[in-house]
C-alpha cells in the first residue's frame, strides 16, 4: 500500500472516530471500537461448537428476533442512544482490513442498550444477505483478518494512541460459524467484548462495550436466546435435538420459549430471576 493510499485509510478511520467521540460526548459513553492498526498476529484454536443447518434455515430466519431483545436483558439494561448503532461491528475494519459485507436483501436492523450504573453499551446487529454461502463466509473472512494481529492502536478522546489486546472470546463458540473475540485496552480503560455468528443467511453481531469486562456468561446467554428463537429445532445445548417448539404466553404476559420437557429454564446466568423472559434448553 503506497503512502498516499495509507493516508488517506487513516483519514477515513479518524473520521469515523471522531464521529463516534462526538456521540460520545453527547451519550456519556466513554468507549472504543475496533478499529486500529495491527501489531503482530495470533492464532486461536478451534473449539467444539453445533453445526446449524444453514441451508435448511436459509430464508427462515426472521433479522428482526436475531436481535437481542429488551427481555433478553438483566435488570439495569434500558434502550441506548440510536445513533450508536452506526458503529456496530457488520461491515468494519479488522486488523486493519475491511470485511465487506455481501450484498445485503433487507436493512440492516440494529438495537442499543445501555446500563447506566457503568457506562456500558451493547449494540445488536441482523442482516439478510443475498444466501447462506455468503453469510458464513462472511464470518470465515472475520477470522482469518483477525489472525492477522493480536495487538492493534486506537486513539482515546485526548488524542493518545492505546495499545488494545486481542484475546480469545468470553467462551467456546455455540455454532460453527461464529467468531468472537475480546478487545482489551492496555491501559485498563476499556474492554469491547463482541461476537459474529451466521444463521442462515443472516448475519447476528452482538457487540458489549464497558469500563470493564461483563459477566462472563452475558454473550454467549444472550446468544442461546436469540438462537432458541430463530433456530429452535437446529441448536440445542449438547447437539440434542429439540423436538417440539412453540410460542407461549407466560402468566405475566411475557413471550415464553418452550421446548422438549414444557418448562421454561430460569436458570439463565445474567438474567436475574424475576426477568421478563425466560427460556427452555433441551437437557
């Protein structure tokens, strides 16, 4: 790459990023995103994982309950500020390297919440694209740019390059075509923890950002829901297959997922309780 096409790749991302700074100042949320610029590289091993039916669930699944959903959320989770949504993780830099989407059929649609007792945001992101071949393409391509680097700087809001980790995802992927890392700044500032998975041929991005590190179990729990919901009779905890599916109404009004066995799960990690929703995982 030439110096002229450099400088103007980092002209790019320092607009991008203090785009994003602004909306920051207006929100309050004092976080990064994962752009920077790549130091040495990594590789990570596989882990056991359900392989989904991709081309069974082609065309099925429904962008709009591929999002993580306010239900989803522990107590102390609201909506967040709309306008942070446009810097979800589908369609970013990697290692310095842009993953282009495929051709998207349908919007992209996006959520933002925000726990305001620390500062942290999540942003959701689905998006149908054009077959399932491209879908865990997509999330092939994010990894093999990921193995690119394990280091990469960003600018703070003061202008000082932070040197950003990249470290291995909360937990063992759920589904085969997944990708999930960890972005921890060196200096403590921070922590982007954040996951990419296919289902179908939809795209599902999950994208957690905080003065620290979540529950270990919030993405992966928020996953196991979302796919219980799109894919119920293709993902089950252990490869066990559920049997029978549908969509009930819990005495409190909220949606209740249920599956082999009629009894809906409370024991959920980052749910509390007394949660709006809960759901079944075949045992």
């Amino acid at each position: 790459m030439g110096a002229a096409s450099v400088t103007k790749h980092l002209g790019k991302q320092g607009g991008r990023f203090l785009l994003l700074a602004l909306v920051i100042v207006v929100t309050g949320v004092g976080l990064g995103l994962a752009a920077g610029y790549p130091v040495s590289r990594v590789q990570f091993q596989d882990s056991d994982a359900v392989r989904l039916d991709q081309a069974r669930l082609a065309g099925k699944v429904d962008p709009e309950l591929a999002l993580t959903a306010q239900d989803d959320l522990a107590i102390g989770w609201e909506a967040g500020d709309p306008a942070l949504s446009s810097f979800g993780l589908l369609g970013s830099d990697f290692c310095g390297e842009t993953v282009e989407l495929p051709t998207a059929v349908s919007p992209k649609v996006t959520a933002v919440f925000a726990k305001p007792a620390d500062s942290s945001v999540l942003i959701s992101e689905a998006v149908r694209v054009e077959d399932w071949q491209s879908a865990t393409e997509y999330v092939d391509s994010v990894g093999k740019a990921l193995g690119k680097c394990d280091q990469f700087y960003r600018t703070d809001l003061s202008g000082n390059r932070v040197q950003v980790e990249i470290k291995p995802g909360p937990s063992d992927e759920l589904v085969t075509d997944q990708v999930s890392r960890r972005f921890v700044a060196s200096d403590g500032s921070n922590v982007q923890v954040w996951s990419i998975m296919a289902v179908g041929d939809v795209i599902v991005s999950t994208d957690y950002l905080g003065p620290a590190a979540p529950q270990k179990s919030l993405l992966r729990d928020l996953e196991k829901k979302i796919l219980l919901r799109v894919a119920p009779e293709n993902f089950a905890l252990g490869g066990a297959a559920a049997t029978s599916t549908s969509l009930s109404t819990s005495p409190e009004g909220s949606p209740t997922t249920v599956l082999e066995g009629g009894a809906a799960d409370e024991s959920t990690g980052d749910q509390p309780e007394n949660s709006a929703s809960s759901t079944t995982l075949p045992g």
